[in-house]
C-alpha cells in the first residue's frame, strides 16, 4: 500500500465528511425557517442542499487532482485507494453513503460507462441497512391511563422553540385523545408507551416529530406534526395510519430537512413503520438521494437478475410523444427515455426536457409530483428486451440507446415509481371510484397551481394513480411556472363569421394560456368532466389564475396540508 494511496483515502473520506458537515448545517436552519415563518428561505434553503452534492465532488476532484497530479487516472493506484478506503470506513454506520460518495468520485475522474466494480464499492446480493444494529437517538414517554396528557406535556416540554406554544395544555389533551380515538380498537387503554427521534423533521411549513406508539401487544406509526401561523405554535394533526404516514414520506413529496447525526440507523427505525416503503424511497425523501439512487440501482438488479427469464417490455398507458418508457412487469419502476423526434405538436429541444426535468427536483411537490430520477450509461442484456420495445428504442431513441456486443446502453434516463396512469384507471373503475379519481385529478392541478406549478398538458395519460387511489402527475416536458404564463379570458365573438371559424381569430402569444377552455383538452369522460366543473370552478376562470400570480409575487404562497382533513385536530 503506497503512501499516496492512503493519503488520497484519508481526502476522500474528509470530502465527503465535509458534505455532511454542509449538509447538516443547511437542515439546521429549518429550524429558524419556522420559528421565524421564513417559507422563502425555507424553499431557498432546500434547492441550495439539493445542488450540493454535485459541488462537493467538483471540490473534492480538485483536491485529488492537486494532490497526485497526472497520476489521478492510474487503476493501479485507485486499487489501493479503494482498498485503503474500506479500511476507513469498518465499523461505521453510514459506511455506505461514504461508499456512494467514493463511487460518484471514482466516475467523475475515469468516465466510467455503468459499473466498474473492480474500482467501486457495489454488493448487489446484500442489503446494507440490515447490518446496523446501533439504535437511533430518541425519547421516550410511559402513558398513565388516567392523565394520559401529562405524557404529551412532557413530549412538547421536550422539544423547545424559541416560540411558545399557543396553548400547550390544550395541544397535549388534543394527542391524547386523538390516539385514543384511532386506537381504540386496540381495547380498554390502547395506548401504553410512545417513542419519538430526538431528530424533529421540517419540510414546508410544518414541524415534525415521528416514531411510534405502543399498546400491549402492538404498535403503531406515530407522527405529531407541529404548524406555526398567526395563531402561534400548535399541534395541527396526529397521523396513526401507515398509509398516511406512507403519504408524508412519498416519492411526490418533496426532502425533509432533518439534522441527523447519522442516517443509516434513521433509516432502519422508518423502515419499522413502513415496511412496505423501499429503502431507497426512505433515504431518498431524507435528501440522501445520490444513496436513494445507489439502493434503487442495487435493488431493481438484483431483482432483475433473479428472474432471468422476464423481459423488458412497453410500460402500460398512451404511448408517449416526448418520451418512451418501458419496465419490467414485476418491478415497480418505470424507465423513461427522450425521443429523438417529437411528434406535432409538441416543439421543445431534447435540452429543454432535460431543463424541465431538472426543475422538478426545485420544486416543492406538494404530493403530486413524482419524483424522477436521471441515470446515466445503463446496462441491460439485450436479449431481455421485448423484440418490439428493443427496435423501438434503437431506432426512435438512437441519441440514449446503443448496442454493445450482447448489450444495449442507456446513456440517459429517468426512473420513476410505477403508478396506473389515469385514462386506464378511469376505464376500470366503479362509477364512484371514476369520479373520486378525477375530483382528486382536479385538486391534484388545483395543488400544484397554488404552488406555482402548471402542469401544461392535462391529460390523464400524464397523470398516475397510487395504490391508495391519490393522483400524482409524472411528466413533465410542458410543466412550466404559473408566474411563466399569461391566463387571459377567451375574447367573445364580434360576429357569426368568427363564431364559426375553425380557428382563433385573434392573435396568440406562446404563453397565453385559456382555463375556460381546459375542459376541452382534460380528456374525461362526460359525467367525470361534469363533477370537476361543478367542484372546482376557480381551475376555469382566468381571474383565479391571475390571483395566484399576484401572490406569488408579493411572496405569498397558500399552505397545502400534506394530510387529510381528517388527520387535523379540532
């Protein structure tokens, strides 16, 4: 082992500890966010710490470059360098962030295409999270069955902010009997004991605190989600329910800023309250989405290897003008690549797909958003493909798609979380699930559109629907801002001859937008169209658009609950 070796081990292992040194500073200040009810800076704030994972590899390669010169590039001397990093790294429990951290470097400085595994650290046979064992960090609190909001007083004691509570007493009794009431059917004093991070979570306008409750013989999430507005620091909802709870830490929502001392055993305690949740999905909503990558890489290969006979085929729904997309029926993925012509009418660039895809990850998702992720130089075997979807890709594709011996390459596309697309849902619903799902379809834009999010092309082929029946919107070649747009009424006619016309007889710019006219280009069915006009009237009216504008430029955003009305206390 050469001195140099160990030398550029010991640089690596400090760029990376010095990212998370950054990192946690930024999730630092959530706290001072909402004290102080800085949702600007709160959103600044969560794009700066999205970008700094890229700036802390530019920084860490000068580093290496300065400290081995025209050396960098020998294999030789990277051999030594991984095995010296392993090294650094025993007994740690965030051993494999550090271990995604080296292999983005190792990359970045030979250009590797897919995996270089002689260089890089990847165990595709083995779960890393279930190795750790260390228990994280958190407080807990004994229930009395006759003053069971004592405990509640000592959990919101625990937790302090530089504000008081608008009444303390009234918040704590509120849990107390919310838990009661959602776990009664545990029998006479359901609720035993609860536990909680000592870690308090922020994302958008709300406060945090998670774990889990205990009866007898169960247990249960816990989550206490903590608002600041004019009223004054409060308890606004308890969520008990795995898929509430499910929903809070979905792929449409944006990171949480949570300063953990260490992620790994954080991990392991989300996973206890959502088993059903894939690892990468939790390290990913954590911000740790370079590692939410790296485990749904590692994840949907080593699933792919094991059924080796199951092919690739065209993902279900209307086949994309911008984008084709396939997947593997018995994963839950979805991967979708740019086309190299665009049918009319759609006239954006492949850059301006990539730019818009790129904006999403800066956006506060408000749960309708999906989260896609860019991957680069992937490897598949080339007879895995369905005949159909593989002259596809080769021939409509050819800039993201080439043929390597018995392999086809992607150099670029984005993964996301396979839902059922909307149109087909519609065909296959009840009459009652149909109009459920399109109401939730029209508060899904109404979401969006108060967070300055225009989804451009509302058709239901561009939008999904979860296993819990929640509309989300996944693609985003048109998505612009609703600050971007000119909302502007559709003028009268002045005589019959343009009351006939086929076309506009007035002149449109690129960026008018009609919303009286969005019925005509939502795609649903009679009755379903019927039920969105009547529940959601402002979505047509040009006036409501403009409002929004005015607020979003005096700063002013409305707050959008990521939890039911149900979930909320009196």
């Amino acid at each position: 082992m050469t001195a140099s070796a160990e030398a550029l081990a010991r640089l690596i292992r400090d760029g990376f500890e010095d990212y998370h040194a950054r990192f946690a500073a930024i999730s630092r200040r959530a706290r001072q966010r909402f004290e102080r009810r800085d949702w600007a800076g709160a959103r600044q704030d969560a794009v700066e710490r999205i970008g700094l994972y890229d700036r802390c590899i530019a920084e860490t390669v000068d580093e290496l470059r300065r400290a081995v010169g025209e050396r960098i590039g020998e294999r030789a001397l990277w051999l030594q360098v991984r095995t010296a990093y392993a090294a650094l790294l025993a007994g740690l429990i965030d051993a494999e962030l550090y271990k995604t951290f080296y292999n983005t470097l190792a990359r970045r400085l030979f250009a590797t295409r897919g995996v270089d595994g002689a260089i890089e650290f990847m165990a595709m046979d083995v779960e890393p999270s279930d190795a750790i064992t260390h228990p994280v960090a958190r407080h807990s609190y004994t229930l009395s069955p006759t003053r069971p909001a004592d405990a509640f007083m000592r959990v919101l004691g625990d937790y302090r902010f530089d504000v008081p509570y608008a009444h303390q007493l009234r918040c704590a009794a509120a849990i107390a009997v919310r838990l009661q009431d959602d776990l009664a059917h545990w029998g006479d004093y359901p609720v035993r004991s609860i536990e909680l991070l000592d870690t308090v979570f922020y994302r958008e306008r709300r406060a945090y605190l998670v774990g889990r409750v205990f009866g007898e013989h169960r247990f249960s999430p816990c989550v206490i989600a903590l608002v600041h507005d004019e009223r004054g620091l409060r308890v606004d909802a308890v969520l008990t329910r795995r898929r509430d709870v499910a929903h809070l830490f979905g792929v449409s929502r944006s990171y949480f800023q949570a300063d953990l001392a260490t992620v790994g055993d954080a991990v392991v305690f989300l996973r206890s309250l959502l088993p059903g949740k894939p690892v990468d999905e939790i390290y990913t909503v954590l911000g740790r989405a370079k590692q939410g990558k790296t485990e749904r890489y590692r994840t949907f290969f080593r699933h792919f290897h094991e059924q080796p006979s199951e092919q690739l085929v065209h993902a279900d729904g209307t086949p994309g003008m911008v984008m084709a997309v396939f997947t593997l029926p018995s994963y839950p993925l979805v991967f979708k690549l740019i086309r190299d012509r665009f049918a009319w009418p759609k006239t954006m660039t492949r850059h301006q797909v990539e730019e818009k895809y790129a904006l999403v990850f800066n956006l506060d998702r408000v749960g309708r958003l999906l989260d896609a992720q860019p991957y680069r130089h992937l490897r598949f075997p080339r007879a895995r493909f369905s005949s159909a979807l593989r002259e596809e890709l080769l021939t409509q594709c050819a800039s993201s798609v080439r043929e390597d011996g018995d392999e086809l390459v992607i150099a670029l596309c984005y993964v996301q979380r396979r839902f059922r697309p909307l149109n087909l849902y519609l065909r296959e619903q009840t009459a009652e699930a149909r109009r459920v799902a399109a109401l939730d379809y029209a508060q899904a834009i109404t979401d969006m559109a108060r967070n300055n999010i225009f989804p451009g092309d509302m058709l239901p082929k561009n939008f999904g629907v979860s296993r819990h029946g929640r509309a989300v919107f996944y693609d985003y070649d048109e998505l612009c801002l609703v600050t971007e747009c000119n909302f502007r009424a559709w003028p009268a006619p002045r005589n019959e001859e343009e009351a006939l016309a086929d076309e506009p007889w007035f002149q449109i710019g690129p960026r008018d937008v009609f919303p009286e006219r969005f019925w005509m280009f939502m795609g649903l069915p009679a009755l379903e169209l019927a039920a969105v006009r009547e529940h959601f009237a402002p979505l047509f009216d040009p006036v409501w658009w403009q409002r929004l504008q005015v607020g979003f430029a005096a700063g002013e955003y409305p707050d959008t609950p990521p939890y039911s009305a149900s979930n909320r206390l009196a």
